[in-house]
C-alpha cells in the first residue's frame, strides 16, 4: 500500500510580512505596468504522451530548473508546465477583504519574468501561478458574496495578464476559515470566482490541486464548474488517488510524485499506471536545482518512452 506523503514546504503560506500585493482597488494600476504578453514559444522538439507538471517552491529554488530536462530521445522538454509556489490569498481586517499577496521571493520571480519566466515560456513550457491560504481566514470558499468572489477574480486575472502568465492553479489549504472572524466555507463562493475567473481569462490555464473545501464545491445554483478546469491532480505525494471532479481522463493526473523523496520504485509503477490506465497528466512536485535525472527518469521511460538528460 502506498504510503500518503504531503511534505510540502510552507515557508511561502507562512510570510505574512507586507510585501508587494494585488489588493482590491490597487490591481488597475498593478495591470498597467505589468509585462508584456508572452512570446510566441520557439517550436519544441515533438513529443507523445501525458503532460507533465512540475512545481517549484520558488523561496529555496529557480523556476528555470524546469527548463534543464529534455529526453534523451527526441530532445523534447520533460515538463510542460511549471507552477509556481505559490501566491497567496491574504485577509485585510481593516476592509474586511481578501487580496491577493505575493512574499518576496514569489514578488522576485515575477518581477524578473524576462529571466525567470520567459525562457520557460520559449521553449514552449506554460507557467501558471500557484494560489494558497495563508493561515489568515481567507480562502476560496468563504467570499461574502459573489461580488467578493468576483473581485479576487479581477485581482487572479489581472496578475496573469501583468506578469505574462499562463494560468492559475488552485490550492485551498491553509486558510484556517474562521480566522479573523471570516465566514466558514459556503457553497456558492468557488463557483462564483470560478466562473468569474474564466470569464476573465477564456484562454488560460485554470488547473485545481485537488484538496480542501473549495474542491468539494463545484457545483452551485444550477451552475457546475468542474468543465471550466483544464486539469485536476492528486494532492498526495508518492500515491495513485483519482481527482473526483468531472474532467475526461485526459486532464487528470492520479498519480503525484516529489522529486527526489517519493522511491524511483514507486515513480515508476505510479508513471507505468497513469499510461496503462489511459490518464493524460503526471504531477511532480519540488524540482530543485540538484541533477534529479535518475528521479526523472524513472517516470520519463515509461511515459515517453526515453530517459531524461539534465542540462546545468
């Protein structure tokens, strides 16, 4: 039996120092300075299989580490999405709101997007924004009404559109609903930020870690937004768990593996099963700077087929 492993390193839903934010009323000026769109990515070398996810918790590692795995046969990236770790959602006591805030090391990446982000994004590899509570009481379940949702929305879309993002990846842990006397998880809250989000964004990655509130509550006044995801994954490291959510195999990843702690062992049977069973994603999380290719590997050759190759 597969051990459940969720070791994932909190410094960022820690950082409750006043660091750059997007906050309601402030996110209009953020946008209008903000980078420009993206570039059109240079061709990459053609590759047959799941996509494969990597996060990076950017407070100890570079998002370019992504970018240093090919496959050896072929030279096609490893990873086709990077996500990075994370933003979060903070809770003002004084307008009583939630904002969206970004700690220092997070503010750094995106500030430095022509060297952080861009060189992903050319070799045709999306980069979406991880979300996450912050131990504050707000989180993606909890908006008073659907016009907060939609304003946090605004706050998500308009960080995209500045920073020349590809998406935005849901997590809702950590929140602590209650908190600063915010309201417990409602039904409505997810569904309205959800479709505010993709009215927003029609174009870009929506993907849901699959843990918390938030992802037990789809579905609202008639209005299902489980369509409105491009993927969903297993928030357990190191197990095979199938995202209950309403999404063709293809946008799912039931297996979930942290680089360099989950067994190759493991990595392998967990990337041999998401082929045989026909998925068509494969989470990976904490990719750091150290040569992981022997871990990658291990997923690389029964997905695609091909060990993979570090380059520094």
């Amino acid at each position: 039996m597969l051990t459940l492993v969720r070791s994932r390193v909190r410094t960022a839903a820690l950082a409750l120092s006043a660091v750059v934010a997007l906050a309601v009323g402030a996110t209009a000026t953020t946008a209008t300075t903000g980078a420009a769109a993206a570039p059109a990515p240079a061709p990459a070398a053609a590759k047959q299989g799941p996509t494969s996810v990597a996060y990076v918790e950017v407070n100890n590692n570079s998002m370019l580490n992504v970018g240093k795995y090919t496959l050896a046969g072929g030279g096609g990236n490893v990873f086709d999405v990077a996500v990075i770790f994370a933003a979060n959602i903070n809770y003002d006591t004084g307008t009583k709101t939630a904002y969206l805030h970004f700690n220092e090391n997070v503010q750094r990446v995106l500030d430095n997007a022509a060297t952080q982000i861009r060189p992903l994004q050319q070799k045709g590899i999306k980069v979406l924004l991880s979300v996450l509570g912050n131990h504050q009481g707000a989180g993606f379940a909890n908006f008073p009404s659907q016009q907060a949702a939609s304003a946090f929305a605004k706050q998500l879309s308009d960080a995209v559109a500045t920073y020349g993002l590809d998406g935005i990846d849901f997590d809702d842990e950590y929140a602590q609903y209650g908190t600063n006397g915010t309201g417990q998880p409602n039904a409505s809250s997810f569904v309205h930020l959800m479709t505010a989000l993709r009215a927003n964004m029609p174009n870009k990655i929506i993907s849901l870690y699959n843990i918390g509130p938030a992802a037990s509550r789809l579905s609202y006044g008639g209005v299902d937004v489980s369509s409105k995801f491009d993927y969903a994954w297993n928030p357990y490291y190191g197990s095979w768990q199938v995202p209950g959510i309403a999404l063709p195999n293809s946008k799912l990843s039931p297996a979930a593996v942290e680089i360099g702690r989950t067994s190759q062992t493991t990595t392998a049977d967990l990337a041999r099963r998401t082929v045989s069973e026909a998925y068509g994603v494969f989470l990976t999380y904490n990719l750091d700077g150290a040569n992981r290719s022997a871990d990658v590997s291990a997923f690389t050759r029964q997905l695609y087929g091909s060990d993979a190759v570090y380059t520094p």
